[in-house]
C-alpha cells in the first residue's frame, strides 16, 4: 500500500566500456547487453508494465559524471553523524554524513568524503521518528521510496530536517511515529480526491464521498464509541480502532490541513467527538494508564491539527465548550511528542493559515486560549525547562516572571 509500480519502466541505459577497453566492441559483449534488456523485458511483460531501455553511456563519461555528483548542491547548512542500514550490508549498519543544504539532503561517505545519494528536500514526504528506538528515523520521499538512519541526535535531525524543508516551500512535511505503508490509500504522490465533483475509483470505495470525508467520519464514529463505551466493554479494542483511524487520516491529509471543499458542517461536528475522546483519556482514574493515554493522544493530536489548519476547524475550535480545559489538558503531558503535538496545535489554533487571513477570528482565539494562566504558564515552564516533557511539574517559575512572559506572549 502507497506504493505500487506506475509504468512505464524507463532504465537509465546500460553502462558501457570505453572503446579503448578490451574487447569493447566484441559480438560477445553487444550480445550479453542484448540478452540482458531482453530478460528484463520479458519480466516486465509478465507483469504488465512497458520496459523501455534510455540511451546508453560510456564507462569513463559515467565515472565523471558520478564523481560530480553534489558538487552543485549548495553549501552545508548542518551535518549529522549517522549509520545506516542497506541492502548491500545485510544485517550491519554502514557509516555516513548527511548534510542538509538550502535545497538537498546529501549523504556522504566519510572515509572517501564523496556523495552517495543526493535527494531534495521538494520531495520529502514525511519524517518519521519512530517511538520503539531513541536512534532510528525514516525518511519517506513522495516517489515511494524510503531512508532509514541511526543517530544519537536523532530529534535535532528530525528538527533540522522540517526546518529545511519549510524553508524550501515544502510546508506539507510533518513528523509522525508510523511509517505511512499500510495506511496510505494511494501512492504518497498521488493526493487523494477531496471533491465530490469529479467521483473516481476511491469516492466509489466511500459511496460516493471525497476520501477525506470519509476518513474523518470514520474517526469520529470511533471516538464517539469509546466515549460513550460502558465499564464492562473491552475499551481496548475500542481505542484501537480510534488510533487505527486516526493514523489512516494522518496519512491520507497532509498537514497543511483539510481541503476547504470538504463541508464545514462535517468538520464542525466531528471535531468536539475527537477532542472529547481525549479529555477522556486524560482524565484522573480513566481506563487507561497515563503511558497510553499519553502516546495515544500523540497520535490524535496530529488528527486535531490538521483539522483546525483549515477554514471551518479554525473557526470551530473556540466554540467547543470544553476547548480550554482541552488545551490545559494537553499541555501537562508528560509525552516527549505529545507535547511536542500540543504546542504545535496551539500554534495553528491562534494563526490563521488560510488566505483571506480571517484576523478577527485569529484574534478571537489568542484572546481565548493565550489569556488563560494555566496555559500561559504551561507554555512558560516548557521554554525555560521545568515543564512536563522537561522532567516534571515540581518547579514553577516565580510570579513576577510568569506575569512578565505571560505579558508577552498575549501580546504577541
């Protein structure tokens, strides 16, 4: 799933020797070229893909051609120490540099100092830090391939790597903890249909909806279920279904939010279910213990975030009841990237993304949500390191500074 062979299969030409080379121009050789593009033909065939050989090149032109490799790239922005794993080294990890310049990330072999792969930063599609290793993160790019390093400072990569890509116009990137294979409904460059105008194979799937609808539907239906569950029913089983879904919604909506054609009736309704299904979690004697609870809302709140980036979710944010105590909530996660989703979401709730920029209610929301001393002071604690993520809630910053900071970021 989201990936898949869309042909036709267009190789790069065969390599050949130069004519200086031994035999270079041998019956045996040209034969041994021909039988190979034949073989791959016939495998292509059987599959049902086009096979098309590109023109050929000569050895020495190659070899130069390689060693340029990244030599227009642009100047290094920051470098990172990384072991990766290939397919060419089964079962070890293999030493690298990668770099991140203004448009590219660059993989360097440190003994030799030259360039193994070159990809740009238009074509990440996400990053994915996954949470059962403190080392190992993904690089999904949007033609479906993937990169996996190993790297002690593997969230200042992760950082460096979305700032780089936000820095080249590519905002649609985030950061999740699932890998995107077997959640995606189409191939990660293929965006799925969210107008009910133009009905193809996947609305046909979904009765006719935009995928995105259903999608969204999907989750709310499962949230409202776990909320509404009685004490005797397997409440497991139930979030499990709501996580499934919530992963399947974030990887189907990129994060610039939900597209303005879905119907803002649908947004609106299904946004206070999928918020309520956190308070639940989070509430004191809950059915589950703060470790899950935590991790699950992580996941959920990436679902949040990319509901209120678009017209309808901004607007209805601030007209759920228990919006604020929600935001109190989820700012006293102890969760590394639970928080790191809960400051994030604040940040789209009081910044309108979309164009006309809706001001009034961009002010109406600081008003709400920056103007409430427990978050405030919540955003205080996690900026000077005494926050939950940080270590705990055990220290607070004195009033006179909280009242000075809090000054500043209501009037920011």
């Amino acid at each position: 799933a989201g990936g898949g062979i869309r042909g036709p299969i267009v190789g790069n030409g065969i390599v050949e020797a130069s004519p200086s080379a031994p035999n270079a121009g041998s019956n045996g050789v040209g034969r041994a070229r021909s039988d190979l593009a034949s073989a791959m033909k016939r495998s292509a065939d059987q599959i049902g893909v086009p096979f098309v050989v590109g023109q050929g090149i000569m050895l020495d032109s190659w070899l130069q051609l390689r060693a340029e490799l990244g030599s227009d790239c642009g100047e290094a922005i920051c470098s990172y120490r990384v072991t990766k794993p290939t397919r060419r080294h089964v079962g070890t990890t293999i030493l690298r540099t990668l770099f991140l310049t203004p448009k590219y990330i660059v993989e360097k072999d440190p003994a030799t100092g030259t360039v193994v792969s070159l990809r740009s930063l238009s074509s990440v599609f996400v990053v994915v830090r996954l949470r059962e290793s403190e080392t190992e993160l993904c690089i999904e790019y949007k033609d479906g391939q993937s990169r996996t390093y190993y790297s002690t400072e593997r969230d200042a990569l992760a950082c460096s790597i979305l700032d780089a890509c936000a820095s080249a116009d590519n905002v649609s990137v985030g950061i999740t903890e699932e890998k995107s294979d077997g959640h995606r409904l189409t191939p990660r460059d293929i965006q799925t249909n969210t107008s009910n105008a133009k009905v193809g194979f996947l609305e046909n799937m979904f009765a006719g909806t935009s995928v995105e609808v259903s999608l969204l539907s999907r989750l709310s239906h499962a949230a409202s279920l776990l909320t509404g569950a009685e004490e005797s029913t397997n409440k497991k089983n139930i979030l499990d279904d709501v996580l499934e879904a919530a992963s399947e919604f974030n990887a189907n909506v990129p994060t610039s939010g939900v597209s303005p054609l879905v119907d803002k009736k649908t947004v609106a309704s299904a946004l206070p279910t999928i918020i309520s299904v956190m308070l639940y979690l989070l509430s004191p004697g809950g059915s589950f213990n703060r470790e899950v609870s935590e991790k699950s809302c992580a996941t959920i709140l990436q679902s949040v975030y990319r509901i209120v980036r678009c017209q309808a979710g901004f607007q209805a944010i601030a007209e759920i009841p228990d919006s604020i105590k929600f935001f109190e909530s989820i700012l006293k996660i102890g969760d590394v990237f639970g928080i790191f989703w809960s400051v994030k979401l604040l940040s789209a709730v009081v910044t309108c993304s979309y164009d006309p920029r809706d001001r009034e209610q961009e002010f109406v929301n600081k008003q709400m949500f920056l103007g409430r001393p427990d978050i405030y002071q919540s955003l205080i604690s996690l900026m000077i390191g005494v926050g939950t993520a940080s270590g705990g809630w055990d220290e607070y910053p004195t009033k006179n500074y909280v009242d000075t900071m809090s000054t500043n970021v209501r009037s920011h």
